[in-house]
C-alpha cells in the first residue's frame, strides 16, 4: 500500500481548514435543514409555541448530530485539518446557532407576527452566510448569496407544502 505525502497547510489555510470551513459549514447546515420542521410546525398548527420547541429540539439534535459527524468523519492527521474534537465543536456550535436563531422569533406570542420576524432573521441569515463565503473564500457575494439563498428556498417550499397539507 502507497501513502501520498499531504503537504502541511500553512497558518492562514489551517485557520480556514481548522476553525473557518467547521464553523460555516455547522452555520449553513442549521441555518437549512432547521427550516423544515419549523416552518412545517408553523404553517400547520399556527401556534408559534410548537414552533419553538420544535425549531429547539431540531438546532439542538442537529448540532449534536454535525458535532459528532465532523469529529469522527477525519482525524485530521492525513489532511492537515486539525484536532477532531475541535472541529466537532465548532461544526455543533455552529449548526446550534443557525438552527436557533430563526427559532427565537417562535417566543412571540403573535403567529404572523412571529412568522414575519423569523422570515426577516432567515434573510439576515442568508445575507450573512454569502458574506463570510466572500470574505474568507473568495467566492462571488452574488454566487454566494444565490446559493445559500436556492437551498433555502426549496426548504421553505417543501415546507409549506408539507405544512398547509396538515
């Protein structure tokens, strides 16, 4: 068996690989995939409590879940990728807060009214997760933007399908 020597990334590659890519990785994975169900919940009850604890329990459940999944997916010694544990935490702290973020708004008492906040934090988030793939890799604010944004869209659709079919 043949090993291939992986050159050692230098200070400013291993910030980005160690601590940058985990972080924003955790925040577009719980920004997401959190849509779903709490949206879902919403639409189809209108009581922006169950939304809470539903939104609650997906940001938790998928931090833990993108923790352990990026801590045990590389050990990070062949790649240059660093600690494992390290790495888990910053991709679960990551998918926490954007998982939680859009849930917050679900403590106002107030369907549209809650509804309404969460969608603007929802586009706060989408706006935020474009400027930190511009600022750190370089990507096109534009292209980024349209990223994140599609995939957040087509969660938002299957969501309200999902949601007004309750």
């Amino acid at each position: 068996m043949t090993t291939v020597a992986v050159p050692l990334p230098s200070a400013s590659n291993s910030f980005l690989l160690q601590r940058v890519q985990p972080a924003l990785s955790g925040l577009i994975d719980g920004s997401l995939s959190s849509l779903a169900p709490i949206f879902a919940v919403a639409l189809a009850t209108h009581t922006p409590r169950y939304a809470f604890f539903a939104g609650l329990a997906t940001a938790i459940g998928a931090g833990v879940s993108m923790s352990f999944s990026e801590g045990l997916s590389d050990t990070g010694d062949v790649t240059g990728r660093g600690n494992p544990f390290t790495r888990g935490a910053i991709t679960g702290l990551g998918t926490f807060l954007g998982g939680v973020l859009h849930t917050l708004p679900f403590l106002i008492s107030t369907y549209l009214t809650a509804l309404a906040v969460a969608g603007g934090v929802v586009a706060f988030e989408l706006v935020l997760l474009a400027y930190l793939r511009h600022r750190f890799f370089t990507t096109s604010f534009a292209r980024s933007l349209g990223g994140v944004t599609l995939g957040g869209v087509i969660i938002v659709v299957v969501s309200a399908l999902l949601g007004s079919a309750a």
